[in-house]
C-alpha cells in the first residue's frame, strides 16, 4: 500500500483536526452537552493543531521545513493529549478525591487573574470530572486523547520519505 505524499498528510490531518472541531461544536450546539474547562483547553489545543496542518499543507515546504512542520504538529498533539491524559485520569478518580467544582468560565475571565483562569483551563475543576457522553465504554475526553495520540503519529508520517545528506 503507498502512503500519502507529505502534501496530502498535511492536508488530511488538517482534515482530521477540522472534523474534531465539527464534531465538538456538534456535541455542544445539537446534543447540548456544554464544555468544561479542560474540553476548552483540548478544543484550543485541536484548533492549533488545524492552523499547523493548514500552514504546512499551504506551504508546502522543502526536506527541512517538512522536518520542522512535522516536529510543531507532533509537539502541539502532545500536548494536546498531555491535556486529555488528565482529563480522562480526573474521570477516573474516586468521588472523593475529585477537586471541588469551580465558577463558569466566564466568571473566571471576568473575576480571577488571568494566570488563575489559565491554571485552572489546564488543571480542570469537579466538573471536569463528570462523564456525559461515551462510545464503546470510552469518555470523549479518551476518545480525544486517542486522535491526539493518532494526530502525533500522523505528523511524523511525511519523515518516512525525506532523505538524509549523505555524510562525508
């Protein structure tokens, strides 16, 4: 089976980031289910993520800026499965170990410092706790950290056909 080009793994993991924001918007506008501040944090990491794979597909670079779009994509997905990580160990802890549910965020961008609303985005609070929805006994905060996970991988696809100067 031929692998796509490095043009096209770009392209689709462009793709593949647009289809998880599409698919979070549907959760949240039709199926009701409102984000906590981990899900945002995921959602802003994703969107990230998108801009990275649209910039490298637009660009279409050489063998060395393929290497650098390759490591930022593969980096930003880290980290947005580092997020997601929490979240699903947050879902995992017992009843009593579970922070304690904060304000909204918008009252955290209202009423805290900045520094404190951005902790508490990447920490999460009680309600990050709260399972709402599931797939195959799998919470969306696991599913998203397995496209994470995926998207990683996926990045570093367009390295298996560069190659290296020969060395004198």
């Amino acid at each position: 089976m031929k692998l796509p080009d490095t043009r096209t793994c770009f392209l689709l993991g462009f793709l593949a980031c647009a289809a998880m924001l599409l698919s979070a918007l549907y959760f949240q506008l039709r199926l009701g289910l409102e984000p906590c501040p981990l899900c945002i944090s995921q959602r802003i990491v994703v969107f990230a993520l998108t801009l990275a794979f649209l910039t490298a597909w637009l660009h279409n670079p050489a063998a060395s800026g393929t290497r650098i779009y390759a490591v930022i994509t593969c980096l930003i997905a880290l980290t947005g499965a580092s997020i997601s990580a929490r979240h699903v160990w947050l879902q995992h802890l017992p009843a009593e170990e579970v922070p304690a549910c904060g304000p909204g965020l918008e009252y955290m961008f209202n009423y805290f410092p900045l520094s404190d609303t951005l902790r508490l985005m990447l920490t999460g609070t009680g309600e990050c706790a709260k399972v709402d929805w599931t797939l195959f006994g799998i919470s969306m905060p696991g599913w998203v950290l397995v496209c994470f996970l995926g998207l990683a991988l996926w990045s570093l696809l367009p390295l298996r056909g560069l190659q290296r100067p020969a060395s004198s």
